[in-house]
C-alpha cells in the first residue's frame, strides 16, 4: 500500500460455514432432494439482509438523466419493484444442484475498520461443528464440500459503491465416532442449520507457525489407570485365552461383536482415544470364541487357503498388510489378484441402477498386486491408504465402504469325481524311464472374496511452512 493513499475503510468483515454436497442424477435420484435444497436458504450469504450481492445499476430513464439514479432505485425500491439481493441469492441457491449439510449465520469479525497504509489486522474464528457430519468426500455418486466463506465490504465513495467481496476456503472434514469407536451416521434430509451465532470471534494477532510449533510440542493425552485394573485386565484376557485354546477361523460375512473392557477415563472418551479402542477391540476374538482378523477360504469343498489380516481396523495414511498362507491347501492356486478398494453404496429408494451397476461405476482401486502361486506357500499383500480419500462413513442414502480383494485362480476338475490334473504330464514311459513335461492345458476358474476393512479418520498437523496459505479476497 503506498505511503501517499489515505487510510482504508471497511464497513464490516464476516465469517461463515457452509456445507454442501451434491449427487450424480444418473445413479441417483434427485427428486427426494428438492425440499432439503429451500432449507438451506436459510443460511445463505444474504441470510438476514446482513450483506447483500451488488446489483447493477442503470443510468438510464429520468432520474438517470439527471444523474439521480441513486434516488431513482431507493424509490423504485421501496415500491417494490426491484427485487432483494438476498431474495434472488435465495433463488439461485433453490436452483443450484448442491444440497445443503450445513448452514451458519454471518459473524461479524470487525464493524468499521479503518486501515493505515501498511497498518494489518488479525481476527480469530472458531464454530463447533456439529456431530454425525460426513467426511470430505469426492466420489461418483456423491461430492461433499466444507467451506469457510469470508467477506469484507468496503465504504461507499463518489467512484466506488458499497462492494461486498467474498473468498471461498475449503477444509476437510472428518467423521464423529461414539464412545465405542462406532461411526456416527447423517441424515441427508435433516441438514444443520443454525439460525443462532454460535462462532466465537475475537481480534487477535495470529502467528501461525508459532502455533504450529505448539502443537506439534503437545504431548498425547495419557490414559490413566490404576494398577489393580491393568492386571485384571490382563487377567481377564489370559483367561479367555485358555478357555479358548483352539480358536476358529472366521467366515468374512459374518458380523463380529467386540467384548468391552475398563478404558480407565471416567466420563466422556476423547474421540482420538475411542477410536484407538475401537482399533484395540478389532483385534480381540469374537463372542463365539473366533478370531476376526483370520478368514478361512474354500472353494467346491476344497481347502483353498487362509487370510490373516493384521488388524481389520486402520487409519488414513497406515499401511493395510495381509498374508495368504497356502500351506494346508488342499487345491493348487495358480494365481492371486489382491487389491485395496473403495466404493459407494446407494440405499434401492433412491438409487437409478441395480446395486451391482451401482458398485461398478463407483469402485475405485487404490492399490493392487498379482501373485503367481503355484508353489507358494504364503503370499504378503501391502497397501498404503491414502490420505486423500474419505474414511469410511454412512449416510441415510449413500455409504462409503473399504476393502480388500482377493481373486484366486484355482485348479478345477471336468466332473465331482475326478481329480485334479497335476501341472506335469507324461509324455514317454520305457525300459529306460518315464519323462514328464509341463502340461499344456490346465482345467482352472477363478472367484473373488472380499474382506471389508474399516478406515478412520487421521488428523494431519502442519509440517512446514509451505502449509500455511494466503487467500486475498
């Protein structure tokens, strides 16, 4: 800003939330949405009449003649026969495709701030989101978007009229688990919206690498306990372990119910902490005494191998590891595809397509290797998940799932009662030896399995100063 300029006015500064998401009409249906679209008008940007979206003028007609027009539009105005900014913003938000999640009133950061060349102020805002909210997410069927919107609108002058202008941040967010580490779940016909100011607002001057520094000084809440509950808990685990000697194995479709165990806070879990339980409880056996990362794989009542996981419960940015072990195999398996995947489930009263043309348009894979297995013995699958993709999380129309897939081809026979070829054929058989050879022709098919896994939500802190964005509005 130049020394010579005289100081700037801002009539006013605001800060809002918004939350949208939107949907793909041809796998969706987009009727059912159309109401839940004129409940977001309530917490539009013009909600209130607090900033209204500049309309142009016209200089035209008598008093625009006269160079009056601003007298020419009050009066037009309040005969009615100008529309609102606010109403037509209201309007255009009814014709838009994105169906609200969340909606705050304006808060005001600064009323009539006047600005010295080379003179800055900071505001702090902050908003409690609301539990249950779905995470960030930018699939096939569904695209959810969280933005932070600030406006500032300058004083009006003799060159210049009251000029509202606006930025557009976007964030992520993540999904809300109970104190149990289960996902809470969002109805898409019920969005947040807030009519009452609960942001907390305050000037301050903000130093954002000062307080990245901070945090990444903040030591992990520990969880305390007393030593008499540690060790009956320990107890409690090498008890059932005895009672439960010899484990089964466990089918991938059937549901598993966690046991519960002494957390040692007392009231409220921190969300962090639950989900840390909850990937804890994902590793303990089941109520039928079966463990439930371990998944037996047959095929024609024949045994063809065994998936061990090393937990099912992970996080954004860990490293999914699976084994396959062939070792009791009973049927060769010449091939294994395994991949790490994601896709989108729409509830059948919205959904256009059959469930099936459903997951092929929505299936994306993040990772995937292929094996030749035809004298392993255990195969080790490995994928990073990548922190770019949304977490798990349900809504009342669409869900978002993870898994791994395993597709094995194994060897097959022309009826019930043959067996298998071996991969060496004879070929010759004299007084002087027999002489084998690969078999040309191999009987073989293929099927698939599926083990869903589940994914939580990873806070990632600031790393550098790179992190830290300027918008200018």
């Amino acid at each position: 800003m130049s020394e010579s300029r005289p100081p700037e006015t801002l009539m006013m500064g605001y800060a809002q939330l918004t939350g949208s998401f939107t949907l793909d009409g041809s796998l969706v249906s987009l009727a059912p949405f159309e109401k839940v679209k004129r409940k977001g008008v309530i917490g539009g940007q013009g909600s209130g009449g607090v900033v209204g979206v500049e309309s142009p003028r016209k200089e035209t007609g008598l008093f625009g003649a006269l160079g009056l027009s601003i007298i020419g539009e009050s009066i037009g105005g309040f005969l009615g026969s100008s529309e609102m900014s606010s109403i037509r913003e209201m309007k255009g938000i009814a014709n838009t495709n994105s169906v609200p999640i969340i909606s705050t009133p304006q808060a005001i950061l600064f009323v009539d701030l006047k600005l010295s060349p080379g003179e800055s102020k900071s505001f702090s805002y902050s908003h409690t989101l609301p539990k249950g909210m779905p995470p960030s997410h930018k699939g096939r069927a569904m695209k959810i978007v969280y933005q932070l919107v600030i406006g500032t609108q300058r004083a009006h002058t003799a060159t210049q009229q009251h000029i509202v202008k606006h930025v557009e941040v976007p964030f992520g967010v993540l999904p809300g688990v109970n104190e149990s580490g289960e996902i809470l779940g969002h109805d898409l016909m019920l969005p947040h919206i807030l009519l009452k100011n609960l942001a907390r607002s305050e000037p301050k001057v903000v130093d954002f690498r000062a307080a990245n520094s901070r945090a990444k000084k903040v030591s992990p809440e520990i969880v305390k306990s007393s030593p008499s509950e540690f060790l009956s808990y320990v107890g409690s685990l090498l008890e059932k372990q005895r009672r439960d000697s010899s484990m089964g194995l466990l089918s991938p479709t059937e549901p598993t119910t966690p046991g519960s165990f002494n957390t040692g806070f007392n009231g409220h879990i921190p969300m962090k902490a639950a989900i840390d339980l909850a990937i804890l409880r994902g590793n303990m056996a089941t109520a039928a005494g079966r463990s439930s990362n371990k998944f037996q794989i047959q095929r024609g009542g024949y045994h063809v191998g065994v998936i061990m996981l090393a937990r099912p419960a992970y996080r954004l940015g860990e490293t999914v590891s699976a084994v396959v072990d062939f070792g009791s195999a009973t049927v060769p398996c010449y091939t294994l595809n395994m991949s790490l995947e994601t896709s989108e489930i729409v509830d059948p009263s919205i959904a256009l397509r059959s469930s099936s043309s459903v997951f092929r348009a929505t299936r994306r894979t993040h990772a995937s290797s292929s094996e030749d297995t035809i004298f392993a013995e255990k195969v080790v699958f490995s994928a990073i998940i990548p922190t770019t993709v949304a977490p798990e999380f349900i809504t009342s129309g669409i869900q978002h799932q993870w898994r791994l897939r395993f597709e094995f081809v194994v060897g097959c026979s022309t009826d019930e009662n043959s067996e298998i070829p071996d991969l060496l054929e004879e070929v010759a058989n004299d007084e002087r030896g027999r002489t084998l050879a690969a078999a040309q022709m191999l009987l073989c098919e293929s099927f698939e399995v599926t083990v869903p896994v589940r994914v939580y939500g990873a806070a990632i802190t600031l790393d550098d100063d790179h992190d830290v964005h300027d918008y200018p509005i």
